[in-house]
C-alpha cells in the first residue's frame, strides 16, 4: 500500500470506494470528467515516480515531458493564462499533520485539482479519513445538502464559500468538530456565526501563500492574528511590514525560496490594538478621485451588518475619478427594506470608499479557488 | 423620462442627501463649480446612476469634456 493511502480511507462521491479500490494513473487528468477519484489517482502515479497534470483549463494545456514523479497543478488563472507548477508527492504531504484521534469525515470545499483541494484529499488520504467528495463546480446548496446528509465532521472552505453554505445549510442538523477558513481575508462576524452555529467546533483560519505555502494558523476566534507575532520567528518564519504596510515573510523554509529571501505577500495589514487586520491586496487597491481604497475593507465593513450575507466591492472604471466602487449584495432571506440602512452604514466610510451603486443580487460569483471573483 | 429629467432627479436626491441646498436645474446649469454644491465624487455617482438606468455607457472610449446639465444629458441620449 502506498505510504499516501492510509487502508482504512474511503472515498464517498457518487459511490463509495475504499482503499484497495483506488489505483494509480498518471499523464493528463482531465479533473471536470475524472473528479476526485482521478485526482487520487494522480497523486498515486506521482508516488509511484510518474507524472500527472491536473487539467482544469483546457486553454492552456500542459507540456507533459517532464518525468520526475511530480503533481503538476494548474493555477486558478483569474487574472490571465492559467500557469503549471510541479510539486513532489513528498513536498506536498509535508504539509499535512499525522491523523490523531477519532476518525474524521471530510468534506471537501475546493475543486479537487486545485492546492486547496488536493491538501483536503491528501489530509484524508493519510489519515485513514472519510472524504466527502461532491462532483467538481457542485453548487454550494448541493454540498450543504450532501454535508447534511453524510454527517461531515470535518470542512475547509474559503470565507466566501462559508457564508454561502451558512446560508445554504438553515437548520439542518450538522454537527461540526473542525472548521477551517483560508484563502481570503476573515471578518470577524463571519467567526461569530460559525462560533453560534458550530459551538462545539474547533475553528481556525489559515494564512497561506502560493509561493511559500502555509505560513500561520489562527485559533483564537478573532480576524487577523496577533500583533506580537510581528518581527518574532514564528514557524521558523519572520513576519515584517513593508513601508507601505504590505505584510512581508523572511527566511521562508519552503522549497524553490532561497534562504534569507523576502517575499512581498501584497496583503496590505493595519494594526489595531494587539491585533493585525488584513485590509485588502495592494494589487486590488483602487484609486478614487485621488484616494486609496481597498474593496474588502469596504466588504468587511458592509458584512458587519446583521442582514448581510455576502457583498463583493469592485471597481468600475469612471470618467470623472478614475474608479468608483459599485457593491453586489447578497441578503438574508427576510431581510425586508434594509437600503436606507445600507447606506446610513456606508456614511460611515470615507466619501470615496462608499460604492456609487448598490446591486442587490441572489448569489456571488464563485471562481474555481472557492473566492470572490475580482474582474476589474 | 428624458436624461435632463433623470439628472434633475438624480442630483436634487443627492444634494438632499448630504444636507445641501437644492434648486432649479436647466440644461444651461453648470455641474462643478455652479451654483450647487456638487464635487467630482458627487458627478462620480451621478454617471454611474446614468449608466445604469439608461444603459448607455458614452464614457467607454474615454473622458468626454461637458460642463453643464444639458451637455452631460445629450452624452446620456437626449
């Protein structure tokens, strides 16, 4: 058996397989048509010393004459042509802590041929896991269902994908004992209503970049993380601020970072007290009329209201200030008349940081990492 | 309604909204620095309500120069 698949995993997806079910094939893996089971396929292959190209965009295939046993994944490609990266099986399972405890059913969130997606796999591969597995681009109501009805215990997901499935779920019975939060900014309501839905659940959210990889984890309950984790070495990591208050990470120990190199995450970071808020990407930083504003600071503010479910803030080009911010807004059912609320609560933002326009609409956007989709 | 009605509307709304003194607009009205008390984040909005009540996006190829009320309604099809 290979050291990845632990005998006692299970696969449940539109049947259930177990372990010895699982076999390995490498080359291109079409992941639409393969769904997870190709994934776990691939990642055998890769074990076993042959290659395997996760495809998710036909558009740009890959040049499969590599041979060194690697996983190469497809970037998300939001803001141009999708790109290849290569891992080894070895680099990516480094990531994973040993299963401990009792055994989990996972759920898993993010398209199986994304990074995300295949650290939930292998999370559940190795630990002898229950993985949950909904066919790729399944919509969030489906998985809240599928969630419901096989009794997960165990869900990653991006902030985005939570307040939909929060949503999606209702009442139904769930009784979650891990969630995990990651690829985009947490407000700090959004922790609240997991913390009332979920009490028994641990809760955490990651911060983790493509180039470095994971480099801190929050379990406190509160956004951002502690400010006393700047200039301190942290998982053999130091976080510093750039002069423009980027957050910056020294000395990563992650493979293709040379020693004392700095990485620039371009997450723009205020401090607040003891804590470290993110304020948004500097490269989705919008000049209005001559002043800077970031779009997910103006949706964590919009998110702090009670009948809000979701917003995406983006930048519409405009001939007077250069940019203006337009807001989509997803509400809670029942929600009634709320736009004078709305924008009583927006008068609270500086002049530019208040969309021009408010679109009310029943869903987001959701882009293959599970996040906001961002087109300028 | 004509895009000169829809700009009457539209700005006496939002100098109502901030508190400020309203009046008669004509077509011959300038928008900045006329008798309103109208900014560049103000004319902002108002092109953005323009935009997506008429459907009409004049803007697209670039800034095109208008002072008055008239001059911005005829950008918006009037």
């Amino acid at each position: 058996m290979p050291a990845i698949l632990n005998p006692r995993f299970e696969l449940i997806g539109s049947r259930t397989l177990g372990a010895s079910a699982l076999t390995p094939k490498g080359g291109v893996v079409d992941v639409a048509k393969a769904g997870t089971r190709g994934v776990i396929g691939a990642l055998l292959a890769a074990e076993a010393g042959e290659d395997a190209w996760l495809l998710r965009d036909a558009a740009s295939p890959p040049d499969a004459s590599a041979g060194d046993g690697r996983v190469w994944l497809q970037t998300s490609g939001t803001t141009g042509k999708p790109k290849w990266a290569g891992y080894s099986v070895a680099h990516l399972a480094a990531r994973i802590a040993a299963g401990k405890g009792e055994r989990a059913r996972w759920l898993l969130t993010y398209n199986p041929g994304a990074f995300a997606g295949v650290q939930v796999i292998l999370s559940a591969m190795m630990g002898g896991h229950v993985l949950v597995a909904p066919a790729p681009g399944a919509p969030v109501s489906e998985m809240a269902r599928i969630a419901a009805s096989t009794g997960v215990t165990h869900v990653s997901g991006t902030p985005t994908f939570w307040r939909a499935f929060l949503m999606a779920l209702g009442d139904a019975p769930l009784s979650l004992r891990s969630i995990t939060l990651g690829g985009e900014a947490v407000d700090q309501p959004l922790l609240d209503s997991l913390k009332h839905r979920f009490p028994q659940a641990a809760l955490r959210h990651i911060y983790a970049t493509t180039e470095v990889g994971t480099v801190f984890s929050v379990s406190d309950g509160r956004a951002g993380f502690p400010r006393d984790w700047l200039y301190q070495p942290l998982n053999g990591l130091k976080l510093t601020l750039s002069a423009d208050d980027t957050l910056r990470v020294e000395n990563p120990k992650a493979s293709g970072m040379a020693q004392n190199q700095v990485w620039d995450t371009g997450d723009v970071v205020e401090l607040s007290g003891d804590r470290v808020l993110f304020k948004g990407r500097m490269d989705a930083m919008v000049n209005v009329g001559g002043v800077k504003v970031f779009p997910e600071t103006v949706e964590a503010h919009l998110l702090a209201l009670p009948f809000v479910q979701d917003v995406r803030v983006t930048p519409k080009p405009n001939p007077i200030t250069g940019h203006v911010l337009t807001a989509d807004i997803v509400l809670k059912p029942f929600s009634g008349e709320v736009e004078p609320k709305i924008k009583a609560h927006l008068a609270e933002l500086p002049r530019a940081a208040r969309p021009a326009s408010l679109r009310f609409v029943d869903t987001l956007d959701i882009g293959a990492t599970g996040k906001k989709l961002r087109a300028v | 309604m004509t895009a000169l009605a829809l700009i009457q509307t539209e700005l006496t709304q939002m100098l109502g909204d901030k508190g400020a003194a309203t009046g008669e607009i004509t077509a011959d009205t300038p928008l900045l620095n006329g008798p309103f008390d109208i900014d560049s984040l103000d004319l902002a909005t108002l092109v953005v309500t323009l935009e997506e009540k008429t459907g009409l996006t004049p803007f697209a190829g670039g800034f095109v120069l208008f002072h008055t009320a008239g001059e911005l309604a005829a950008l918006f099809g009037d």
